[in-house]
C-alpha cells in the first residue's frame, strides 16, 4: 500500500490561511466594546454589535504574510538570535562533548535512566505553572533534542521534555501570572485564590504528560524504527556519531559553564526582573560572545558562525510569519469577536456541569486564533466571568476552564509562534508532531472535563 505524502509545514499552515479567508466570506463581521483595566484591554460583557463585512480576498492573502513578519517579529528575531548564538556554543563542540558525557552517564546509572524524564519534566512543568515558560523553552529544545538523539530516543521525545512539560504545567498552573493571576484579577478574585485545587490538578496533568512521554520513549529505545521520525532524525544521529569522538577539554568545561550560568540567569531574570523577549535575547548574544573569546575565535569567525546558525532557522522565520498571518486575516475580516460571540451563545441554558466543561471547550476553540494566555485572558474572561455567575458556576471554575483551555491546546495550534518555533529547533514537520500529540490531547481533553465536575459540585470559590 502506498504511503500517503503529506504537504510540507508551509503548505499546511499556507492551507490554514486560505481556509481562514474563505471563513471571513462565511461569517458575519462583528466587534465587543473594549475598555481599559489595568492597563489591558478587555472586552466589555453584553456590548457585541453586527460590524462591516470584511472578506477578505486574494490581495489580503498574499500581503498577510508580510504582516504576520512585522506582528511576530520579536519572537523572529528571538529564535534568529538564539539559533545564531547556539551555533556559536555548538561550533566549539562543548555541547555535543557534555551531551555525549551526559549519555555515558546515563547508560551506566539505572537510577538516572528511570528518572531522567520525570525529573526534567517535573521542572520544566514547575517553570510553566510559576513563571508561565512559553517562549523561554525555546533554548532547551537545542539541547534536549540531541541529548535525547544520543540516549536512544528521538527528536519527538526531545522536544517533548521541555516543551510538553511546560506545556502542562503552563495548562495546569497553580500561580502562572499571565494566565491565572490575569483571570482572577479581571474576574475579581483574590490572588492566588484557590491554590489546593489548582495543584492538585497541576500534578495529575503534569504525571499523566510523564507518563506519556516516558512510556513512549521506552518503545522508541526499544524499537527506533517505531518512531515516526526515524527517518528524518538521520541528521540528527549523524551528528551524534561525530559527536562521540569529541572529548571534553577544559576549554569545553567553562563554556558548558557559561552557558549553564546563561540558562540560571534566563529563569532568574524572568522570575525576579521581569525578562521577555528582548533581554533574553540579550542575554544570549553576550553569551555568544563570551564563548567566542574563551574559544579564541576571531571577530570575523564568531560572526560568520553566528550568521551560519541563523540562517539556520530561516525556514522557522517563514513558518512563524504564517502562523501569524492566520490571526492577521482573522483580525482584518472582524470574526474573531463574532466566533467569540458565538461559542459563548453555546454555553447558555445549560446544567452547571456541563456549562463549565462548555467553557473549556471554547476556551479550546478561542485558542486557536487568540494563542497569547494573557491576550486571551483580556478578551475571554470579562465574557466568561460575568456568564458564570449566571450558569451557576463559580468564577474560581470558570478561571480554571480558561487556563486549561487555554493551556492545553498550545502545544498542538499551528497559530502558536513558540510551538512551531519549537518544531522548527527540532527539525520536526508539524504533521509528525500532530500526529504523536493528537492522543495525548484527547487525554487532556478528558482530563479537562473530568477535572472540572468537582469545582462545579462543591461551589469551588471563594465564589
């Protein structure tokens, strides 16, 4: 039987826009009231109004991807940046001597092979649901791919480490200020109310991910061929091999160390500072470098190795554009706010239960055009959390809707800058990565509802 040919990630995602395109000719433009609060835009409850069609046509088509390089240009420049200052560290060979250090390590402690993906998960889910780590694993996925390569397992597994276990711990945070502190805030509930709940759900979400990811990749180790991406991840093993015959030199040590000082201070600055994009960005280009001068490159090579690793992730510059450029004529066509409009018209009248499971799944929905936590927060919560006081559900529930529905469907949206920048880092076409992550969402999705019917029972609060 011959095997089915999928399009590349740039078609897939071109595909998207078109389809998104022919949906502003469908449906009816419309617009909420907005107003400021905090400094954030949030929509006004009760305030939707019919707006001006907008469809829009083949002109908007192709001039929407210029624009999607303008609105997503900071996390462009960030994954440009990161990609060119790795290939710095990388090109002295420190990083695949530590990763192939690291793997003799492993193979010859039992203990670390059983721990290695729960631990790492566990904090990586910790900085999810702390600090909300989204744009930040980024980094990680440089090095968890080819450490995951070199255990045995593939770029799947590797990715997954860090991504899928901030993933949920971003879906199930306890105290993620971008999402959770934003929603009670607008809703008007203490901070950090409802903490017991929110971590109990933290830690069934963040074992039922490791469990996953570790069961798959004990099959991977035993039969690579069963990986969708053996084929593919043929670079990557390529690499690994030449790898094996770099040894560790002191020189390699006190790069591993400024890098590893690096990834201190990437946590640190976005926990205690306050660092986004920009100052992580900086940060990463001193730490090129830095390693430029104790690996004695000249000027002129410590540039050419920075350009060499940007151009790179040209490909995951296009495909973060497009990613973009699907809420670009979703935007300009003005039917965001009336798909909005509509799936909050579908939780009405119906037991609290099931509103509040409703919820989620429109949160799930709205997430797909509206892939910002915060943003979403802005424009999803004045609705949702007025509608629940009228459903019978409390606003704490209708918090934790927003956050899972919000969180969860992240690691799958191809409208997601971090996610496809994440699949871009690990050289993983997005059908591949939708193909192994589709059954750990209909986990997640079941997880969601179920974790949703107790709040409801026991007027979860303080109201």
């Amino acid at each position: 039987m011959k095997k089915i040919q999928l399009p590349d990630t740039l078609v897939l995602i071109f595909s998207i826009m078109i389809l998104t395109a022919a949906l502003t000719w469908l449906i009816p433009g419309g617009e909420y009231q907005r107003h400021e609060l905090n400094g954030r835009s949030v929509v006004v409850p009760g305030s939707y109004r019919p707006a001006p069609h907008h469809p829009q046509g083949i002109s908007a088509l192709l001039t929407a991807p210029i624009r999607g390089f303008i609105e997503a240009a900071n996390i462009i420049a960030f994954v440009l940046i990161v990609g060119g200052a790795f290939f710095v560290v990388q090109k002295t060979g420190a990083v695949d001597a530590f990763i192939h250090y690291l793997a003799a390590v492993h193979e010859r402690s039992r203990w670390l092979r059983i721990l290695f993906i729960p631990l790492t998960m566990t904090v990586f889910s910790l900085f999810g649901s702390v600090f909300g780590m989204s744009e930040e694993v980024l980094p990680f996925i440089l090095v968890f791919v080819p450490l995951a390569i070199s255990l045995g397992y593939d770029s799947i597994t590797g990715a997954a480490i860090p991504f899928v276990g901030a993933g949920v711990g971003f879906a199930g945070a306890f105290m993620n200020p971008f999402t959770v502190g934003i929603a009670q805030g607008i809703s008007g509930l203490p901070p950090s109310s409802g903490f017991a709940y929110r971590a109990a759900v933290w830690a069934v979400v963040t074992i039922t991910a490791i469990v996953f990811v570790a069961l798959y990749a004990k099959k991977i180790k035993a039969h690579p061929r069963k990986s969708r991406m053996y084929e593919a991840d043929a670079q990557w093993r390529a690499e690994h091999a030449a790898a094996q015959r770099i040894e560790m030199t002191a020189r390699h040590r006190w790069i591993i160390a400024v890098f590893s000082l690096s990834m201190i201070l990437l946590i640190l600055g976005v926990k205690y500072q306050g660092w986004y994009i920009q100052e992580i960005a900086a940060l990463f280009l001193g730490m090129a470098i830095l390693t430029g001068f104790i690996s004695h490159l000249s000027v002129s090579a410590l540039s050419r190795s920075f350009v060499d690793g940007a151009k790179e992730l040209v490909q995951v510059a296009f495909i973060i554009a497009l990613a973009r450029s699907i809420l670009v004529i979703a935007s300009d066509g003005l039917i965001i706010d009336s798909i909005l409009h509509g799936l909050a018209g579908l939780v009405s009248g119906v037991h609290p239960v099931f509103a509040a499971q409703l919820m989620f799944v429109v949160q799930s929905a709205v997430n797909l055009f509206i892939p910002s936590g915060s943003g979403q927060a802005a424009l999803v919560m004045p609705i949702m959390a007025p509608l629940s006081d009228l459903l019978h559900v409390t606003r704490q529930t209708a918090v934790l809707a927003f956050q899972m529905g919000d969180g969860f469907t992240n690691l799958i949206i191809p409208t997601s800058g971090v996610t496809m920048g994440v699949l871009g880092l690990a050289r993983i076409p997005y059908e591949k990565w939708f193909g192994w992550m589709i059954s750990l969402q209909v986990i997640f999705f079941a997880l969601a509802l179920l974790l949703l019917i107790p709040p409801v029972l026991f007027s979860w609060g303080p109201f």
